[in-house]
C-alpha cells in the first residue's frame, strides 16, 4: 500500500466460517488487515450501514433465487465496489449481477491467491462505472443549461427584436453583472415570461 493512503476497510459476508476464512488469509497476505467479518446476512443492510465499509466482498455456497435477488438489492443500494463469489450460476444471474452494480461477479473462483486481484478488479471497474456515470450526468446537465439558454434567447427575440446574437450578448451581459451562470438568468427569465404571459396563452 502507498505510503500515506488510508487502509482500506473490508466487509466480508459469508455464512459458511471455513470459507471466510480462506477470503480473510487471502487478504491479509495481501496486507488488508482492517477486515469485518459477518456470518449472518439476516439485517446486513443495518450492519453495513454501521460499519460503513469502503469494500464488500460476499461469498454465496449455493444461492437460491431469492438470495440473490436480495444480494442484487444490497448491491443496488449501498453504492459501493461488491465483489461476490458463487459456486454456481446461470447466465440469468450473471446479467442480473451487472445490473445490479456488482462490480466482480466470480464463479466457482474462491481461493485464497484470486481473493486480493477480485478485490482489486471490484474497486477499478467500480471506480470506472462511477466516472462514467458522473460524466453522463454532466453531460445532461450541460444539455439542460443548453436548453434553458435556447428558450431565453427565443424570448429575448421574439419580445425586444434581437437577433440571436444579440439576445446571447445581452444574456451574457447581465449574467456578469449579476455575477451568475447563465443559465440561472436564462430559467430566471423562462419563469418570469411565464409569469407574465396571458392566461390562456398556450405554450
């Protein structure tokens, strides 16, 4: 580990004690001492949500549907790198897996050297998966401000005359007087145009 960096902080979720076992030598080998370890998956929403782990690694003998669905929900809702190994799967569980958000989903593959490189495929792919998404949502929001910006110019136009120039450069303007965004003088003004129209107008 980097000089400096903070341990990471590991949850393992198995019921079987023997094969935690093998997760925790694995890790610690590695040198991942700050590890949790619950055999019961009864209420292990309320215990992650006070262990706060960085990292959870969940080990399934034989999964039945319904403890997989209920896995898949954690997996959903906790937002973090999941790394889950199972003895057996089908390819319905698999694609269930990835939609879920578990960032290593791995196949009759627990042993004690594939423990520490599963965790750290986990911890890259969900660090990726988050990225992405931040940058989606960014993008979507710079298409929202785009829109806002449009329809301000559209009403500067069509109520003073402008020209599309003209209503940018006026936007512009007052967004740096104002010292705001321009898209915050362009909802300002949507929202007062709105106010201002007739109320039969239709949009």
């Amino acid at each position: 580990m980097p000089a400096g960096q903070k341990p990471l902080s590991i949850l393992v979720i198995d019921e079987n004690q023997l094969r935690a076992s093998v997760i925790e030598a694995g890790l610690r080998e590695a040198g991942d001492d700050d590890l949790t370890i619950v055999h019961d998956v009864i209420g292990i929403a309320r215990r992650i949500e006070e262990i706060q782990p960085d990292v959870i690694m969940i080990n399934l003998e034989n999964p039945n549907r319904d403890m997989l669905e209920h896995m898949f929900q954690l997996s959903r809702a906790v937002k973090r790198p999941i790394a889950m190994f199972v003895d057996r799967s089908d390819s319905a569980s698999i694609e269930a897996a990835v939609e879920a958000g578990v960032s290593a989903y791995v196949v009759d593959g627990l042993k004690r050297e594939r423990v520490k490189p599963v965790l750290d495929m986990a911890i890259s792919r969900f660090n990726a998966f988050s990225r992405m998404s931040r940058e989606l949502d960014e993008a979507r929001s710079e298409l929202e401000k785009r829109k806002l910006v449009e329809r301000a110019k559209g009403i500067l136009m069509s109520t003073r005359g402008l020209s599309e120039q003209q209503a940018y450069v006026l936007l512009r303007k007052t967004a740096m007087s104002q010292n705001r965004k321009i898209s915050e003088i362009a909802e300002s003004l949507i929202t007062a145009a709105g106010l201002l129209a007739p109320p039969n107008e239709e949009e």
